[in-house]
C-alpha cells in the first residue's frame, strides 16, 4: 500500500466534517476539531472552495456549506451501482466470517427474488437460488421487507381472508399471524425464519438500506438445525445486522448513529 498524503488526508476530513451538524462549518470550527493550525485550514478551505466542494453560506461571513462538486461526484457513484454485484460482493464477505450460506434479496409484490447469493463450505440442502422466487411471508428475508412497507401497501398484498402458501408445516398462513409477526420484526429490527421454508434451516436477516432511508433489500444468513441454537442464532443477528449496514453504506446511506 502506498504513502498517504497528509494535505489529502486533511482535505478529506474536513468534507467529512460536513456530514455532522447542520452542515455548515467556518474555519475556527474546523480549527478547534480536527485541531489543525490555523495557516493550513485556511489554505485547505480556500482550496476546497476555489474547486467548488465547499461554497460560502448567504448571509453568514465566515461560514460554508458543501458545494456542488461533492454531489456530482456522488451521483455520478450512484449511476453506476449495481445492488446484485455489491450484494454478492457482501454476502462473500459475511459468508467467511461465519461459514454459512448468505442471501440478498428484494420484494416484487408478495414474492422474494434472491438476487446474491454465497453458499456455506458444509453441504446444505436449500430451496433458495440466485433468480428464484420464494413466498416473502415464508422467508427471513421477506418478512423482513414486508416489515418495512406501509400498512396500506401490506394490505393490498395480503387482505384478510387470503390463505397463505405454506412450504413447511411452520410457514405462517393466516394474514392475521403474519402482521403480528411483522410488527414484531418492526420493535426488534431484525427477522427471524424459524424452518418456515426449509424444514432443515432456520434463518435470520437484517433490512439493506439506499441513500434515502428506504429499505431496498434485506441481507439473510441462513443456518442448519444441526447448528442452530439461540447463542448461536444471537451472533448471526449482529453479523446480518453489520453485513446489512455495510451494502447500505456502499449504497450511500448514512446511519444517523
């Protein structure tokens, strides 16, 4: 790896320094920060306004704001995302930490698409597949999506009466049942599958996240009975959570934490 650049490095930190607050900064406040001298700040911020990534506040001498470069550069970075590839680019990552099969998937309607997926080294037998379509209300990944729509939209996918699929005898089949367990997906944060499309694999998974906020995808770890146990399905949880985070962040969504 090669030699970072300390003006660089300066530069960047004080952009960053942007992403907190109400956005806008003057050099004292970056002085007393990243507690730089206060020649250099001047020079760096004088640069980075002379670039246009930092722009002059109207009405406030002495402050500034991000400019308009920062957002090219960003949306140019979003043109070229592609959520499959940073999905399978995660889900390996996820998948060798903890040895076990890992999916990314998206809603269409009341089906969940596999759109990412990194298979365990031990031998397990799953219904799941890159491509394929699975009831959401019979996944981890699916409830976690449902969870996150709006009551209305539920609705219309699921009215009351509707029976439901079942792929196990633990799939959930009554639309009652199901938004109890939704809401309780909502307070937690995170889904569980108890064998409710395998009856040989219990999963957990964690909602994916785009630059706005919304829920886009969800991120599954998926584990066989014969290794399942509530320690064990507790560590999955924090490893979904953080590998959900982490495409959310390729994403460009910034966690308010």
């Amino acid at each position: 790896m090669g030699r970072l650049v300390p003006a660089v490095t300066r530069a960047l930190d004080i952009l960053e320094l942007f992403l907190d607050g109400d956005g806008t900064l003057s050099a004292p406040d970056i002085v007393r920060r990243l507690q730089l001298p206060r020649t250099t700040v001047h020079e760096l911020v004088t640069t980075l306004a002379a670039r246009k990534y930092i722009v002059p506040v109207a009405g406030q001498p002495g402050r500034y704001r991000l400019g308009v470069r920062p957002y090219q550069l960003g949306a140019r970075y979003a043109e070229h995302l592609d959520l499959a590839a940073e999905g399978q680019q995660v889900a390996r990552s996820v998948a060798e930490t903890c040895d076990e099969t890992v999916h990314v998937a998206i809603l269409e309607d009341t089906d969940v698409i596999y759109i990412a997926k990194v298979d365990s080294t031990h031998a397990v037998r799953m219904v799941s597949a890159a491509g394929r379509k699975l009831p959401a209300h019979c996944t981890s990944v699916g409830k976690m999506l449902l969870a996150s729509l709006p009551e209305p939209q539920l609705a219309a996918r699921f009215p009351d009466g509707t029976e439901l699929t079942a792929m196990t005898p633990n799939s959930i089949t009554e639309p009652a049942a199901l938004r109890e367990a939704l809401a309780d997906i909502r307070e937690r944060g995170i889904a569980v599958e108890n064998r409710e499309s395998n009856p040989d694999v219990s999963c957990v998974a964690a909602p994916v996240r785009d630059r706005t906020g919304r829920v886009v995808a969800a991120l599954s770890i998926s584990v066989p009975m014969i290794r399942w146990s509530e320690e064990r399905r507790a560590e999955l949880e924090e490893l979904a959570v953080k590998g959900a985070a982490d495409l959310s962040e390729r994403l460009g969504h910034r966690s308010a934490s």
